[in-house]
C-alpha cells in the first residue's frame, strides 16, 4: 500500500452480511434482502424484531460504502488517495461497491494486492485473515471505521498511544438526516455539514473526558498526567539530550481540512462488541473474509445487548 502513493487510507468497512443482519438494519433491496438477512438473522434466538428506521436515525446501522465515501469526499479527501479496504465478503458484492469506486478508483484488499499463493497460509482461518487488515489498518495514515466493535476500538487506541494517527467514526446519528437530505442541498452546504457534525469523531487523542470510555480505545483518559511527574521527565531529557517521540499528524493526509478539537458530546454509535466463536471448524472458516473474526452468537444471550438493540 505504502508503494502505491505516498499516504493510504484504511477502510474497516463491516458492510457483510452478518453485520448487516445482526443490526436489523434495512438497505433498500426489498424482499430479497429482508429474506436473506432474516434468514441469517435467525443464528441469534433471543435478538427480537427492531424498527430499522429507528436503529439507521439512532447511528445504530453501519453506513453503506458510498456513504462513507461520500463523508471522506466531505472531509476533503480527493479521488487519488489510495484506499485499503478491509472486509469480507461485502453484501451485495461489487455492485455495492460500484459507488465508492467511483469516488475513490485506488481502491484495494487483501485479494488485490496479494496472490492466492500467498494469502493460502491465511485463508483457512478468519482470525489470520483479520490480523492482515489489523496490521494495514494499523499502518495507515488514515484510519476509517464503519462500525466500533473490537478491531476498530483497539486499533483507534493504539492509534492514539503510538504516536497519534487520524481515525474517523462516522457519526451516524447526525449523518443520516443528512444523507436523507442529500438531494435538497449543495454539495458546499453537504460538506460544510459533516465536517461539523465529525467533530468529536475524527479520532483526537482527548475527544473522551477523563475516566470516560474504554481504557483499549482510549487510553490516555485513563493515564495520569502528573504534572510533577511531567515536568522530571522534561527535564531528564533535557539533561540527556533526549527528544520525545512525536505524533504523526504533521501528515497532510491526516489534516484533510482543520484540526478538530474535543467536544461534549457523547459518540452516538452502537457498539457491538464482538468476540471469535472458538469452535468454528476450519472448513467453516475458509470464507475469505473478516465476517467470522467477530462471531456474533456470544453476544446475543446477553440481556445488556437486547436492550441496547430495543433502545
């Protein structure tokens, strides 16, 4: 990716059809598409009927991929930028695809970038193929996710100690309205929009107060700040002519527009949790995606999950 153009973005896009069924989000295919996800949906026994509407107006839905493109357009980033995307089998396939293709035609994967030789040690098991596009993600100058589960909030939180790098969480209870609107505004006045509805989603590393958020997403909230303590290791540096390591956002790719600075308000978004289910067969994980990376039947006996999907 790095030989490709001088900075990439990652795209953790969950637009598979588990993630989608699990969300009981609807996406415009008709019966065929409330037939294939309900069908999947059924893994889960106790997750009841939801309003789709409702969960799209809460952020509760992943955003579709010419959505997401529609919001990095927004935020300034333009059609050369080369984009990793890392997913499984997206619903729908290429033709879901088609739209942020053409925003962004750089676009890659796994399956793109390398041969079915080389990706044959990995292909068998899901949780290899995950660790690929959590190493490219974790390289990217620009990091994108489309949903905040478990890869999304370790890589945002890495993201934030190592040095800082950019990651953007839509914030999917403002965008959709948005989107919804779409067609009565200007692009100018689309843009100017999410630019403000992003702010306290673009991944800063003090958007979460202190002692608020997960300690893996956000691990400076968690980290005293001793000033005392601040100021011996100042001057311990000092006096050995040691410079502290610093952040990356001096890239261009990662400051499409201004710096956005911390907010009060809470993310809006679903958080859906997932863990590996650790009796998959093999055979089962042979698919050549993420989708299985975050089993989703652990979660659904967890009465906490229900009420969160019942609001």
């Amino acid at each position: 990716m790095k030989e490709k153009g001088k900075h990439f973005i990652a795209l953790h896009l969950r637009f598979e059809p588990d993630m989608l069924a699990f969300s009981g989000c609807y996406y415009g295919g008709g019966e065929k598409e409330r037939r294939e996800l309900g069908a999947i949906r059924k893994r889960w026994k106790t997750l009841h009927i939801t309003d789709p509407e409702k969960g799209r107006r809460h952020g509760r839905c992943p955003l579709t991929p010419e959505e997401v493109g529609h919001i990095l357009r927004a935020l300034g980033y333009g059609s050369d930028i080369h984009i990793y995307v890392a997913s499984g089998e997206v619903y729908g396939g290429e033709e879901t695809l088609r739209p942020l293709k053409a925003l962004f035609p750089h676009l890659h994967s796994k399956e793109s970038i390398a041969t079915e030789k080389e990706l044959a040690p990995f292909s068998s098991f899901s949780s290899r193929m995950a660790a690929l596009d959590f190493i490219v993600c974790d390289e990217s100058d620009v990091f994108v996710t489309n949903n905040n589960g478990n890869m999304a909030k370790i890589l945002a939180g890495r993201r934030r100690y190592f040095g800082h790098k950019r990651t953007i969480r839509p914030n999917g209870r403002k965008l959709y309205p948005l989107f919804l609107n779409r067609v009565n505004m200007t692009w100018e006045a689309f843009a100017s929009k999410v630019r403000t509805y992003q702010k306290g989603f673009m991944g800063e590393p003090l958007e979460v107060r202190p002692g608020r958020g997960e300690f893996h997403e956000n691990p400076s909230s968690c980290i005293c700040e001793d000033s005392k303590a601040k100021a011996a290791d100042s001057h311990l540096q000092s006096t050995h002519g040691e410079t502290g390591k610093e952040g990356k956002a001096g890239i261009d790719i990662s400051e499409p527009l201004d710096y956005y600075h911390f907010t009060d308000d809470d993310p809006d978004w679903f958080d859906m949790d997932y863990v590996e289910h650790p009796t998959v067969p093999q055979e089962k994980e042979a698919m050549n995606a993420t989708e299985l990376d975050y089993d989703l039947s652990s979660r659904s006996e967890d009465s906490e999950v229900e009420d969160m999907i019942s609001d």
